[in-house]
C-alpha cells in the first residue's frame, strides 16, 4: 500500500512538518508522496518564505532537513503543490467569496477523488493548515469520497505561543530552543497531537448514486434527494415477488 498525505495550507505551512512528524515518529508510517492544497500565496510560503518563516521545499530547506534527520524519504516537490484555480483557469491568490468558495470546494473534492480511485493508496488527509474554508472543504470531501482505509487528521501544537510559531516545524531528535513571545521554549515541552477525526464514509454507502465526474455541489444535493429503495417495501408471503416503493398507493396496491 502506498500511503498519501493530502493537506490543505494556508498561512501555516509548518503543519504539513509537523504532520509528518507524527505519523513517522508516533504511529510508524512512511509517507510515500505529498500533495498539498493550497492558494498561490501560500505556495509562496512554501517555496520561496517569510523573512521570519523558512521554505519548506529547496535545497536546505526544512523539508529536506526533516527528511534527513527521521530517515524518510517521501515524494515532494512543486509539482505537488496543488494550487486552487477559479473557473477560467487562473490561480487563486486567497479564498474572497462565494465564487471562489465552490471553485474550492471542486478542486479539493476532484484532487482527493483521483487518489480514493487506487485501491493501493491510504489517504492520510490534514485539516490543520489551510484557510478555514479550505479545511472544511477537505473533510467534506473525504466524508463524501473517503474510503474505510483512508484517515482525517487535525494536529493540535502546544503551548499555545509555538502554534504557528514561524521556528517551530517539527520536534527535532535534540531538543532546541525556539522564541516566543513569553520568552524561549525548549522543543522538548512542545506536545504536537494528531487528532484522528471520525468521519462518516458517504461514499462508500452511496457509490451507486452518483458517477465520478459531479461537482462537490451535485453529489452533496443527490445525496440529500437520495431515497434508499434498496429493499423492497412490500414483499408477497410466497416470496414469489415484490414491489418496491413508500407512497400510500404503491402500499395499498
């Protein structure tokens, strides 16, 4: 099985490093190949940073570094940073309104859907990162698409002055200081907390229903209009038939 992190990023790319953090170093998993949701700013956060942030991807980069000190190795490059685009093709700089908001809810819901098609992928899916928008998004989307395989995660960082302190990526094999606002804090105090969110599998139950190729607003509206005829109503004594359907007239009939 080859296993898939899938994470939505904002403003806070050290999520992604702190993910993977957890599922290595706590639960024993090796990434195969990340992909990452997210706007055109923040693919500039990743690649290119902050004065105070670091990039992540590059040579000598804290992605690189992360994978050097825990021994994996998985596949992340530009060509996985999956920008959000509006309905004429071009990049989203940020997530502004209604418009922009479905075009969001498309692209994350087709970009987990092509990876919940291979039956030899687990999707490790993180919420924590993105605009609020997006992270909502990606967990409707594994609840419409997910698999009973795949896991929705949410990572909680504290104290609460290293969440989404721009030192702060992972916890390092020795312990380091980092700065906060209260002063310096050894990494060795930082809790990272994966929280496994339980999500219903929509999908799974509803396969039948509609085909592969509907928007996120389509499914979510067949799946609302949806009437479970899966078994018959009314069945004859002698099991020789049966008539499928609730309303007064088919029952009386």
């Amino acid at each position: 099985m080859r296993h898939v992190l899938i994470s939505v990023l904002g403003s806070t790319p050290q999520i992604l490093t702190e993910t993977l953090w957890c599922l290595k170093v706590q639960r024993g998993i090796d990434i195969d190949e990340v992909i990452v949701i997210t706007t055109s700013f923040g693919k500039r956060l990743i690649v290119e940073g902050t004065k105070d942030l670091p990039p992540l991807l590059g040579k000598g980069g804290v992605f690189e570094k992360f994978c050097e000190e825990f021994k994996t190795n998985p596949k992340f490059n530009e060509l996985n940073i999956l920008v959000i685009k509006d309905r004429e093709g071009n990049e989203l700089e940020d997530i502004r309104n209604d418009v922009d908001n479905e075009c969001a809810a498309d692209f994350i819901i087709n970009v987990i859907r092509e990876f919940a098609k291979k039956d030899d992928v687990v999707i490790h899916c993180s919420v924590a990162g993105g605009r609020k928008t997006m992270s909502v998004f990606a967990g409707l989307a594994m609840t419409l698409v997910g698999r009973g395989q795949d896991h929705l995660y949410h990572v909680l960082v504290s104290p609460q002055e290293v969440e989404s302190n721009p030192g702060f990526f992972y916890k390092p094999s020795k312990p380091a200081f980092i700065e906060t606002g209260k002063g310096k804090i050894s990494t060795d105090k930082v809790e990272i907390t994966l929280a496994e969110i339980p999500f219903l599998r929509l999908g799974e139950k509803y396969a039948n229903v509609f085909p592969q190729d509907l928007s996120y607003t389509e499914i979510v509206e067949r799946i609302q209009n949806y009437e479970d005829i899966s078994e018959a109503v009314v069945k004859a004594d002698s099991g020789d038939f049966e008539i499928v359907g609730k309303s007064k007239k088919i029952r009386d009939a």
